[in-house]
C-alpha cells in the first residue's frame, strides 16, 4: 500500500510541477505597451461615461487642445467622435502614445461621425422592404 502511495504522490507532483508551463507560450506584455493600454483604458472608461473633462487629463497639452473649444468644453461633435472610438482601435495605432505619463496622438485616429444615419438627403422615404 505504501508503495502504491508513493506512485501516486509522485504522479500528481511531476503533474502538478510539470504541467504549469505545458502549452504556454509564456510571452509578456512589454511594459511600456502595458502602460500605455493602462491609460488608454481609464481614458476610454472616463469618455463613455460622459466625463470628459476627467477624460481630457490623461491626455498631453498639445493633445488636450484639440479637443477642446477655446472656453475649454468639449463641443457635442467632438463628444459623439470621442464616444466612437475604441480601446483595442487605440493600441495598435502608430503615433499613439505616452508622453509623461499623458497620452498624445489619439487626435489623428478619431473616428469621423459626421454622417447621421436616415433617409435621403432629398427628404424622400424610402418604401418599405417587401
């Protein structure tokens, strides 16, 4: 029986101990990249739930400037642009990144929004699908 123990006790530590890296590819994240999702998504969170302002100060100067108006608001088309936008979009753009802890660059890739969704622009309704 004893024996028997022994197997089983060193079946499951060769197991235990030998399958934690089995399959893993064991890559990481480089730390800078690691950072700079970090911020994005605390400004991502801050812009959908409406608190831009908050939102504005993950951002450099420079970059802060070109969302805002003069009186230092966010006008609603730059909101509805702001809202678009996505994290995993955000990540994987060339320019974007930190600068001092702030994030620059996200200006360029703000989706643009403009168009508003309907009917033709002659004022006609489209008929209904068969």
């Amino acid at each position: 029986m004893s024996r028997s123990r022994f197997w089983l006790v060193l079946a499951l530590s060769l197991s235990a101990c030998g399958g934690s890296h089995y399959g893993q590819d064991d890559t990481r994240i480089d730390p800078d990249k690691e950072k700079l999702i970090d911020k994005l998504t605390l400004f991502v969170e801050a812009v959908q739930g409406d608190r831009f302002d908050m939102a504005l100060g993950y951002l450099t100067p420079a970059e802060k400037a070109k969302m805002e108006e003069g009186n230092g608001t966010v006008s609603p088309a730059m909101q509805r642009r702001l809202k678009a936008v996505r994290l995993s979009t955000l990540a994987n753009k060339p320019g974007v990144q930190l600068q001092g802890g702030r994030l620059e660059g996200i200006y360029a890739w703000l989706p643009n929004v403009n168009h508003v969704p309907g009917p033709a622009s002659s004022g006609e309704v489209p008929p209904p699908l068969p």
